[in-house]
C-alpha cells in the first residue's frame, strides 16, 4: 500500500525514487530545499547514465551495435522530451545547458536580423533568456525594448504591451516562470501580440517544467528551452523549436555536420550518457499521473505535483508571513505562482542566513539573485545580499516544510 501524505500525495515513494535524500548532515536528515538551483535526481535516470556506460558508448553514425544503440537512445529520449513540451521529437535539440542553447540559436537568427529591427526582453526573466538577445542586438544595430515589471506586484506591466511590441519586433523573449519570485507570467498573452505583429516568441520554461505541465502549442511559443537537471534528470539543456523556424534557423557550425533538423544546432558530440538519462527523469513524472496516453500520465502526474508542492508552499508562506522581520517576495494571492518562497530577514545578511540554516538545522537553502539579476536591482535586494531562496520539489514532506519554519522562528530568536 502506497504511504500518502496527509493530503493524498505518495510522497513516501517518491522519496524512495531518491537516494540523495538518504544524505545526513550533522546527524540529521539533509532538507533539500534549493530545487530551483537543480533539483536531485531520480534513481531511473542513475541507473541509466550507468547503463549506457557501462554497456558501451560511442559516437553516432557507426556500422556496429554501440553506435546503433547510441542513436536509438537519443532517438528515445527526443520522443519522451516532445511528450513533456508538446512538440515533435524532430524539433527537440539538446546540448549543454539552456544558456549555451539559447546562446547558440540567437546568433543563428541575428543572421537574417538588421539594424532598426526590434528585440523585445522582460525585466522579471533570469539573464539567459535576456543576455543572448541583448548581445545579438548589439552585434546587429538592433533597438531592444523591455517588458516592465510592476515593483509592488512582482508581476509584469502589459498595460503598455501594445507600444512596447510594434511591427519591428523581430523576437520576444520571456520567462514563463520566475526563477527569482515563483511569479507565472502569462506568456500566451504576450505572444498573441508578438505573433499578431509577424514576431517571433522564445520562451525560457526552465524555472516551469519541475513544476506543471508546458505545452509549447498553447504558450504560441516558436522556442522553448529548459534544463533537464531542474526536473529530476541530468545536466543537458533542452530546446523546443517550432519545425517551420527550426529549418530555416542558420546556427554556426563546423561545415562537415548535419544540415537537418534537429542535429544541426547540436554542435560537437553531445553528452549521451547525460542524454540517456533524460527519458527516465520525464517517466517519474509521468508514473505520478494516471491515463491510457503518455501525455495523459504527464498531464494527470503534474497536476499531483502541484496540488502536493502549492499545499506546502502555502503551509510556508503563511507561516512566514506573520513573523516580524521577515519579508516575503510574492505576487498577490489570485497570481499564479511556483512553490518558489523568496524573502529576506531583518538583521541579518541572506548568505549568513542560510549557513545557519545549513549548519544549525541541516536544511539547504540558497542566497543570491539567482541571475534575475534585473528584478533584484529594481527591488533593492542586491544592495543586500539578494533574497534568500527555498523551493520545493515532490520530493519534500510536510515534516521537512515544518522543520524549515521552525528553524527560520530559531534563527528569528536570536537576532
């Protein structure tokens, strides 16, 4: 019989799934609570980066089993990331992280871009969906207009959407989800605009995909990355490029490599061991839910991981909410949220905060702007030591999110 949390959510079995959370730190059970950082992996996923390992590697395009096997297993893994972002498995590419993707696919469409065409970022996104546009901007002659974001609110200002993407804008960028705050952008709003006025949409889902379904149809978004190692899996970046953009994308690549979708923006020998282990991380998810569909388990198993996170992330904001000195960094109730908790402490830095936190009660947390380095200088928090940041994952109990409060009201007790 499975062991339920006391919400329904199989929270015991999944721990199990998860041997890093048999980790003790100063005789206690370590509280991984740093999942936006990069969540643990799934046993699935260790057993088959060991496989392919150990079974043999090599690279693609060989006349002997090791390789064959290789080109089955990417193959495979396409197909598992298409179901997870509601794409085709030819439009699925991998490579080392979002960043360098995102790198890699703004130079290749700077090459048909001109000076006087317009680029459009938000003020709320981590730098690797801003960075990479900005420097093709300045590489082009390009005008880049921002999204704003409302300070109190924590949400963007679309009041004046209409002015900011115009018959110019050539790509919008924008963050699903922030990365910073837990704030749910609504990307299908924005890229109606975009696409209305002949633009092209990418959209960063990395801080989204550990956390509720993505379809890349329903966002209207042309590009899509992410990064398997914040949802269970291992240290590859994965992008989602609408078929129609993707064949025409011109990426910089040595001349003997492939012309054709999807391998040509995947530049050198990819890391197929990491690769291998992507299929079983997008399985965990989908063993969560229930349906006769791959896209069914994955729909049905991520609505179980947010009612159980959003239960426990609520459990933690409210409790943090009435304690003097603390304060939290949210959109309102009625926004859209990740199980993302951002806040500071009166009278003590974010970095010496969650080295208490580490040190005295075992529970890892982490400090920082976490690279939405834009909204934490427009809030202030920079000028100390940026927020202090927990995430949950479905891995996290009940028990954890309560010894999390109680150590914050310890540390409170002493300042």
């Amino acid at each position: 019989m499975e062991k339920k949390g006391s919400h329904g959510f199989p929270v015991r079995d999944v721990r199990e799934q998860f041997p890093a959370l048999r980790r003790r730190y100063h005789h206690r059970p370590a509280v991984y609570f740093d999942g936006p950082g990069g969540s643990q992996v799934v046993q699935g996923t260790i057993d088959a980066i060991a496989g392919y390992l150990a079974g043999g590697g090599a690279n693609l395009h060989g006349q002997f089993p090791t390789s064959h096997e290789t080109e089955e297993m990417i193959s495979g893994a396409r197909s598992a990331m298409a179901e997870l972002l509601g794409a085709k498995p030819s439009e699925i590419a991998f490579g080392p992280n979002m960043t360098t993707l995102n790198f890699s696919i703004s130079r290749a469409l700077a090459r048909d871009w001109r000076q006087g065409d317009e680029l459009v970022v938000t003020e709320i996104d981590h730098r690797a969906n801003v960075d990479p546009w900005l420097a093709a901007a300045e590489d082009r002659g390009m005008k880049v207009r921002w999204i704003r974001v409302d300070p109190e609110r924590l949400t963007l200002d679309l009041d004046d959407i209409e002015a900011v993407i115009t018959e110019r804008t050539r790509l919008v960028a924008v963050g699903l989800a922030s990365n910073g705050v837990g704030t749910i952008n609504d990307v299908a709003r924005i890229a109606g605009l975009a696409k209305s006025r002949g633009a092209l949409v990418a959209v960063d889902a990395v801080h989204a995909v550990p956390h509720f379904y993505v379809d890349r149809g329903l966002l209207n978004g042309d590009i899509v990355l992410c990064s398997a190692y914040k949802f269970f899996g291992p240290h590859v970046g994965v992008a989602a490029i609408r078929e129609e953009v993707f064949e025409t994308l011109r990426p910089y690549k040595v001349l003997p490599s492939p012309k054709y979708i999807p391998d040509k923006l995947e530049t050198g020998t990819q890391n197929h061991e990491g690769i291998a282990g992507i299929k079983p991380a997008v399985e965990f998810i989908a063993g969560l839910g229930s349906g006769s569909t791959p896209r069914e388990k994955l729909i049905s198993g991520y609505a179980a991981i947010e009612a159980h996170e959003n239960y426990l992330a609520e459990m933690i904001r409210s409790n943090l909410a009435g304690m003097p000195g603390v304060r939290l960094y949210q959109a309102p109730t009625h926004v859209k949220k990740t199980p993302t908790i951002s806040f500071q402490v009166e009278g003590i830095t974010p970095r010496q905060f969650c080295s208490r936190m580490a040190e005295e009660y075992s529970i890892f947390v982490a400090d920082g702007d976490f690279y939405a380095s834009t909204l934490a200088d427009k809030l202030g928090v920079n000028q100390s030591g940026g927020w202090i940041r927990a995430g949950l994952a479905p891995y996290n109990t009940e028990e954890e999110a309560g010894r999390f409060i109680e150590a914050v009201k310890g540390i409170l007790a002493t300042l």
